[in-house]
C-alpha cells in the first residue's frame, strides 16, 4: 500500500511564524544533543599513546616459544594514561627480577631488585610483604620496600599463601605433592601448578602446564571436577565468581561459567567452542614476521591483551598484569580505561589501597 503525504507549505509572513515554532519545538532536543555529546567526550575512552617493542622486551610466539628473554629490571620509562587504578599495587615480575609497588596514579613508590633471582610468589597477610625469590624467603614492609627478613628455603615456589587460615603452597615442580594444603599434598599430579585459591567451601588449583584448573572439596580435598584451560595462571574472585587468567589464551575467564571477561580481540580468543591448544596454529598467520602476535598492544591497540598472568579485581574494575605487553592494564566494563608501561614482564598483582585511600572510605 502506497502512502501520499501532503503537507501545506506557509506563504508570507506565515513562514516566520513557522520557523519560530520550529526553532522553539527543535532548541531542547538541540541541546540535549550537546549535553549528550559532552557527556560522551568526558565518558570516552582515553586514546593512549603509540608504542612499540623494545628489544629487551619478551613476547611469547603463537606456536611457537617466548623471545627476547632478558632478565632484570629494565630501565625503560614507565608510561602512565587513563584513569587511576582502584589502589596502589604491589607487582611481582619474573623475568623483570623485581618486585616494586606502583600508585593508583602511575608513580613507583619502590622497587626491589631480586637479580639474577627471579620472584613469583607474593603474599600480603595482616600488613606484612613475603616473597619467594629463588630459594630465598623476604619479608618485606609494604610501605617502603625495606627486606625486614632473609630466610633461606630448600625450594623455589610458585606460590606460598595463607587464606582464611589455610596454608596453600606450591613448588616449581611436576608431579604428586608439588602442591601442598596445611603441609598435606594435594592428591594430584600437578605441572607447575602457579596458583590455588578457596572459595565457598572448593579449593580451585591452576594447574598450569596440565592445561587445566582442578576443583576439589576443601574439607577432604575429594576431586569434584576439572577444566580445560589453555596455560591457567592468576586466580582471583571477581563478582562472586572464581576467574582464572589464561595466559596464551589471552584472556581473562570465569572458571565455572566459562564467561570471558576480557580478550584480545582477535575471534579465537573471544570464543569457547575451540580448544585453544588445538587451534593455536590457526593464528600463526596473524603473527608479525618476527613472530610478534597480532595481540600485542603495538598492533590491536590498547584494548587487548598478550600472555597476561595474573590478576585482581576491585570497585567494579579488572586489573591485569599484561605480561608479554610489559605493562599493568585496569579493564572496566569491558575496556581498558587505565594503563602503566614499561614493566618488565610483570606476573602477580596486589591491590594495596594507600593511606589516602583509606581515609576517604
């Protein structure tokens, strides 16, 4: 069915009347046009600067291994934009020999060198700073950096925390006992498992090199279940839910739902239908001829990550230690809004709220 309109088209005078009308009728919307479009600008996201790779920065190869290893505590600039972290933070960088703790603003408050030692394993338990470098334990004091403690340990560890009374630990090893809970082995083979954590009653083990996270009733450690993951790193609670940052799937997932928090941005990284180890190969082609992902933040932009390893969540806020970019990202809402680089392949994060932050609260 056609439709005909006619309008009636004002002569003389009758012209100025009308455009008065419209004028009065279009003026609101106009400004709320305006109003809208300010918003907006004040709400968009933040354009970061341009970077590239530096030659002492690593990069893990899509099907193939990492690159550029080289070990210690780098001196490029730290280069900070976007909004402020939720709080200040305590990062552990392996192949960056350091642990160093950061402002919400970007600034380094301190930084402790571990060279040629490499250090993993962080823990803040009522105020106090361990460390696990090489087979050296430090306590350290949060505020200032300064080693209060040096003991010696016959092992290295890839974690060693206490959490709601617990003592969860795990060695740099394969195999029966590399994790134990309370001083009991954990009755699994683990490969290099790099992290545990309680939650409603389940104990959840990031089981590294096994490719999967194992899920176990705390109270007997009876296995309940387990889940493929491709190189399972950091777990941390985020909205009640246990995630797991899943270092060459570049992304940051919820253990039980499977819901991706945040990816790279490249189709095989945003989907859980594939297997990321069987598929990995599909994505050799998006990689620079030098085998530089296509996930690094030089090439997709700051909104992506590149073989993240740990994370921690805070005031509705990801924060992602985003390895092989060399930097810390604060992801909210499903986009980086807040990043800090220049660090040495950084592997664990601790949020720490400052002083200042403390008051306001």
């Amino acid at each position: 069915m056609k439709l005909n309109y006619h309008t009636q088209q004002p002569k003389g005078p009758d012209i100025k009347i009308a455009m008065h009308k419209i004028m009065l009728l279009t003026l609101p919307l106009v400004l709320s046009f305006l109003s809208n479009a300010n918003a907006t600008e004040k709400n968009a996201s933040y354009v970061a600067p341009a970077l590239s790779r530096d030659e002492s920065q690593s990069f893990y190869e899509p099907g193939g291994d990492t690159h550029q290893l080289v070990y210690g505590a780098n001196q490029l600039p730290l280069v900070f934009s976007g909004n402020d972290f939720p709080a200040d933070m305590i990062v552990a960088s392996d192949v960056g020999t350091n642990i160093a703790r950061y402002s919400a603003s970007g600034q380094k408050t301190w930084m402790l060198v571990t060279y040629p030692d490499t250090v993993r394993a962080i823990n803040l338990n009522k105020g106090v700073l361990t460390a696990y470098a090489g087979k050296q334990k430090l306590t350290i004091d949060p505020a200032d950096g300064r080693v209060l403690e040096k003991t010696p340990t016959n092992a290295i560890l890839l974690f060693n925390k206490i959490q709601n009374g617990v003592v969860l630990k795990g060695l740099n090893q394969s195999g029966r006992g590399t994790v134990t809970i309370n001083g009991k082995p954990l009755p699994a083979k683990t490969q290099w498992a790099r992290d545990a954590l309680i939650h409603n009653g389940r104990l959840y083990v990031s089981d590294t090199f096994g490719h999967q996270v194992l899920v176990f009733r705390l109270k007997n450690l009876e296995l309940l279940y387990k889940k493929n993951f491709y190189y399972p790193n950091d777990l941390f609670i985020a909205n009640g839910s246990v995630m797991v940052v899943e270092e060459h799937a570049n992304r940051v997932i919820a253990v039980d739902s499977g819901t991706i928090q945040f990816s790279c941005p490249l189709g095989l990284y945003m989907q859980t239908r594939k297997n990321i180890k069987d598929a990995e190969h599909q994505v050799v082609k998006y990689n620079s001829p030098n085998g530089v992902s296509r996930c690094a933040r030089e090439f997709m932009g700051h909104n992506t990550l590149y073989s993240p390893n740990g994370g921690a969540y805070l005031k509705k806020t990801f924060v992602i230690a985003d390895t092989d970019n060399h930097r810390i990202v604060a992801v909210k809402n499903g986009s980086v809004i807040s990043e800090l680089n220049g660090i040495n392949n950084p592997v664990r994060i601790i949020l720490v709220p400052s002083a200042s932050q403390h008051a306001r609260h």
